[in-house]
C-alpha cells in the first residue's frame, strides 16, 4: 500500500527531514502548458504508456497520487524522457519527486 508505506516514511522523519521518490511518471510537468491538439496527443501517449506498462504489473505515478502526502512539501519534481531498451521509440517520463517534512 502505498499511502501507508509513505505515512510510516514521515513518521519517521524528523522536522526538515527529506525523503524522495524516483518512479515513472505518468504526465510531464509541462503537460497541461502544451496546446489543446499537442495536449489531447499526449493524453493519447499517456494511455498508450499506461496500458504497456500495466502489462509487466508496472503502475505510473499520476499527479493524484503524488498530492496526499500530509505534513509532506515539495521540494523537487523533475521529471524527464527517457527510452527504453529495445524500443527508442517509446519515452515515457520518469523522474525524481522529493518532499520536506513541514510539521
């Protein structure tokens, strides 16, 4: 479970403290700045990414999942293309996303 693998992470994390994910990312951080076709395109590759990555039990991260973090701030979302072995055609983004502990 996810939630409760990141809730036992900040309780044990002290004030300031730090802790990171690296993952494949479902959108880009720029996603949402792209032009309405460019965007419908990239929702299109989103889906596409998705469904080949579900078929090895592997589940991108959505911006959904990365927000319910409580007593957690960000401090890094960098996200980034990259290919995969075999298949240069297909980048899907992946990246590091580092949160602060505020309380």
């Amino acid at each position: 479970d996810q939630k409760a693998a990141m809730a036992n992470a900040t309780k044990l994390l002290k004030k300031g403290g730090h802790v990171g994910l690296a993952d494949f990312f479902l959108k880009g951080n720029y996603d949402d700045c792209l032009s309405p076709l460019f965007r419908r395109l990239r929702a299109v590759e989103s889906i596409l990414h998705k469904a080949w990555f579900a078929m090895d039990h592997v589940h991108l991260l959505s911006d959904k999942q990365l927000e319910g973090f409580d007593g957690l701030e960000t401090v890094w979302d960098n996200r980034f293309r990259g290919a995969i072995p075999f298949m240069p055609f297909f980048q899907p983004y992946h990246g590091v996303y580092i949160m602060r502990k505020a309380k």
